[in-house]
C-alpha cells in the first residue's frame, strides 16, 4: 500500500512537472484532513502512550486510530497554553512572531495562515468549536466557534449569521455540526480540511450526563509526584498558584454543592462551572444533582483533612477530567465511521491532537505552562492511508509549529519561506531525514496573571532540558534520562558544568534562529517582589 502510494504520487509529480509549474498534488490526489483538536489534553491520560491510566482503558477510539496510523512520542508545544498554541499551529510561527503570545493578545487575522492557503488552493475550509484567537476566523467556507473558553452545555455557538445557544453537550454539539458539514455542507467535488475543535477536557471539566457516574467505583492511580515540595527547583515553582492542594476549589472547581446560585467566592477563582450551571435545563440539572448529590453527601461525612483531602480532591478531578476526555474520545468514533460509511477514509488524513499537556496531579499541580514534560508534551497522532504505517511510532522531535507545514505539504502546497517549522510528511513516510533539529525551543510569557507560572524560555535536546526564568535570574537544568520526573534540579552541580555551557550556547543559537527578541534582562529585587504580588 506504501509502494502503492508512493508510485501514485511520483507519477503525479512526474506528470505535474511536465504540465509545468504546478505543485504537487494540486491534481486530482489531493487529501482531506480532518483535525480533531482538543484542549488539554495530556498525553499520558491517552492509553496509545501508555501510563498510569492505563487499567482504565481511558480512550479506545484514540487508541483504534493509533493503531491504524503513527503516534508521535515525542511531541511538544513551544509555549504551554491555549491561545497561543492554536495561533502556532494556524501560522508555522513562534508566539513572538505570529503576535499571540498571551491568551489576553487578539490575533492578527490578516497574517497568512495555513486554513487560508488551502482554500486558495481549492479546499473546502471548515472550523467547529473552540477558537479561542478573539475576531472572526478568517479562511473558512463554514464555521460556527465558542465564544472565549466556551461552555460545556447548551453552549452558545458564533457564526457569519451571529449568535445562538445550541442545547447538548459541547463535545456532542461541534461532532453534530463537524458530521452535518461533511454530509450536507461541503461542496463534494473538493478536497476538504475539517478543523473539529473540542473544549473538553478543560477547565472546569464537567463531564456529559452519560458519564457523570463513570470511574465512580475505581480509585484513580496517583502521580509519584503527588506531594513534591518544590525544594530543588528555581523560586518559581514555589510561588505558583496552580496547586490541588492550595488553589483547586472544592465548590468551583470539584463541584462540592455546587449550585447555580452559590455565592461568589472570596479568593478569585474560576466560576465558570456556576456560569454554566445557569443555563443547564431543569433535566440536566436533576440528573448532574442526582450523580453529584450522594458523592457530596459522602464526602461531607468522611470530613477530611491533609494529605487525604488532597488526594480526595485529586480523586475527583481525575474522574471528571477523564469522563471529559470519554466525550472527546466518543467524537472521534463517531467521524472515523462517518469518513468510513462515506467511502472517504481512504483518501483522508485524520490528525488528532490538543493544544499542550497538562498536570494531571503530577508536581501536585493541575493547569499547564510550564517546560516541564507533562505540560510541554501534545498528543499527536496522524492516520493517513497509503503513506503511515499502520501501529507505527515515530521518536523525533516534532512541534505544534510543524503542523501547517505538514498539512500544505500532503495538499502539495508550497511552503512559505518564513514558515519556522518542517513538514512531517517525510516521518509519515517513515523517513527521518538527516538533518531533522534535534533540540527544541520554548518560551511562555503569560506572566503575572492566573496561576503566576513565571516566564521562562529553554531547550529541551532527547536527553536534556535547560529553563531560564530569565526576569528572576534563574536557571533549572534536568538530565531527563536520569530523572525522567524533573525532581532534582543539577543546575549547580558541577559534573554537568559543559554540558549546561554548551546548551546554553544552543539555546542562543535557537532564539536568533527564530528571531525571539523578547527576552528580558532581570528585573531588580524590588521589581521582583512587586511582580509576585501581583
Ligand atoms: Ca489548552
């Protein structure tokens, strides 16, 4: 079948290259793409990475569409969070160049994007659900988006014709218009990229009224990490506010009597959850009223405290999260059949993704930002009939910047110059080329704002990672081989002396490769302290 493809695809070129200077592809062969996105989504809650969620069988469908395409294991974003990682993902480009470096930035809707090159050469553009990039979508034939972070039911939807309120559950609402688009929205003579973009599993993870049972009779495996007290690491991690512990809300954020008139809580928080609850229908509130109720009860009578009212609250959080994740994984069913009841799986390419990692209790923390592995890692997997090997893996060092390059690549698009990242489609083919980058290059700014992640930039190579919290004059440097959980910092130590000096000369050499500017000297002592407190 890969021979097959292959042949198929050099006679095109050989034939488009005597028909004159047309791209690859821009014939008859062009595929389709279908991009399920969701947002935070970690790698380790997906069982084709494999982990500690594993017993729970937490995505068969992800799973099934592993084994019929290729998973990148080693997969990562270059600036942990929501916005920012999608406008990556539209542009090829680093935060500091596309602009959307922070989730408050509005994005530049007049840059190229890669939506926008394929219309232009002759797709059928379409987005659905969470965009999260403020402003209309350019680039698409159709699209219905979530305002901001959107809701998780009966969620208002934007599109050309304005604002509506859809009722359903979100993930089930942007598969029902993703579905009604393929079948009845496109025009069927052009190959076509569907963006499916799910909210799901993100904050305040309230799961659908099928699952709000599910996992209620297992205990969720914890991290090793549960309890790390941030001893070796820079003053950063200590100054976070992203702790299970210290900072996830019993009512808010777990749901512990949670009603849509619960008062407004003194510490800021995210009270998204009570938002939402407002516009719940008086069904769905007596089923989600009638699953949370007893559990409340419960828990009220265990009367917890310490470290085992952590690791309740860690119980909870888990369980939602991935019986959010059961949506997402159920999306994905319900379009592969459709591509294969359509006869269109063939000829499509199907990507699933999610915009970063996230802590899933590892370091006791939820949310995402940081460098370290949890956070900087994104799923990716990529079926495509004919060129992935069916079951295959692929271990270099890919990123979120690489995906329009990949998705021009396959349609036979030519890459712009100024696009920073490299097509995947040579890993696809099961090809490394010789020179494939082997360091990536990080860099968050969100700072302060919630959950008060310093900024830092960094490189990670396969064996190390090096963070500079550059406003603070601090450094962290991990040998992942030796400490795969990031727990004992060796900046300091001696025996790793040259080889923290030649990452560092990296580093340089990759924030003027990519033109970041935005680097800061320290701040002073007095600057310092002002900016924690906010
Ligand atoms: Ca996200």
């Amino acid at each position: 079948m890969l021979l097959q493809r292959n042949f198929v695809r050099g006679v095109l070129l050989v034939v488009l290259a005597m028909a004159g200077p047309v791209h690859r592809g821009a014939a008859a062969e062009q595929p389709n793409i279908v991009f399920i996105f969701s947002d935070d989504h970690a790698p380790h809650a997906i069982g084709a990475y494999g982990g500690r969620y594993d017993s729970l069988d937490p995505t068969p469908n992800i799973d099934a569409l592993a084994r019929q395409g290729m998973t990148f294991r080693n997969s990562f974003c270059t600036n942990s969070i929501c916005g920012p990682s999608r406008a990556v993902i539209l542009t090829g480009k680093h935060s500091h160049i596309n602009g959307f470096m922070n989730n408050g930035n509005r994005f530049d809707g007049s840059q190229p994007t890669f939506p926008k090159m394929l219309q232009q050469a002759g797709y059928q553009t379409a987005l659905f659900g969470k965009w999260h990039l403020q402003g209309e979508p350019q680039g698409f034939d159709a699209w219905r988006i979530l305002p901001g972070q959107g809701e998780y039911y009966n969620p208002v939807m934007i599109g050309p014709e304005g604002r509506e309120r859809i009722e359903g559950y979100c993930t089930d609402v942007v598969t029902e218009l993703s579905l009604e688009w393929l079948k009845r929205g496109r025009d069927q003579d052009k190959p076509f990229l569907l963006m499916c973009q799910h909210k799901a599993p993100h904050r305040n993870w309230m799961p659908p009224l099928r699952y709000l049972t599910l996992y209620d009779d297992v205990d969720i495996p914890e991290p090793e990490t549960l309890f790390d007290d941030y001893e070796d690491n820079a003053s950063p991690a200590r100054h976070q506010e992203m702790e299970i512990d210290r900072h996830m809300d019993l009512t808010f954020d777990l749901f512990v009597d949670l009603t849509a008139d619960s008062e407004q809580p003194e510490k800021p928080t995210d009270v998204s959850a009570r938002r939402n609850m407002r516009h719940m229908t008086p069904e769905q509130l007596a089923a989600w009223n009638a699953a949370f109720g007893p559990k409340n009860e419960a828990f009220h009578k265990a009367n917890l405290k310490g470290r085992d009212l952590v690791r309740w609250k860690y119980q909870r959080y888990m369980k939602n999260y991935l019986r959010c994740i059961k949506s997402v994984d159920d999306s994905v069913q319900q379009l592969m059949a459709h591509l294969e009841e359509a006869g269109l799986a063939e000829n499509t390419i199907v990507v699933y993704s999610s915009d970063q990692g996230f802590y899933l209790g590892d370091h006791g923390w939820y949310d995402k930002r940081w460098m370290y592995e949890e956070s900087l890692r994104m799923p990716l997997i990529v079926k495509w009939p004919g060129v992935t090997q069916p079951g295959s893996t692929a271990d270099a060092m890919v990123q979120n910047l690489d995906y329009a390059e990949t998705f021009l690549d396959a349609a036979g698009v030519e890459i712009p110059d100024d696009m920073q990242g490299a097509s995947l489609v040579p890993l696809l083919e099961g090809q490394q080329p010789d020179d494939w980058r082997n360091s990536i290059y990080y860099h968050y700014y969100e700072y302060p704002s919630v959950h008060m992640v310093a900024r830092h930039n960094g490189i990670r190579t396969d064996r190390y990672k090096l963070i500079q919290f550059y406003q603070f004059g601090e450094w962290e440097f991990y040998d992942l081989e030796q400490d795969p959980d990031e727990l004992t910092d060796q900046y300091g130590n001696p025996e790793y002396a040259d080889v923290i000096a030649e990452l560092k000369q990296q580093l340089e050499q990759l924030r003027q490769k990519y033109g970041d500017e935005t680097v800061t000297e320290p701040l002073s002592p007095e600057e310092q302290a002002k900016i924690r407190r906010r």
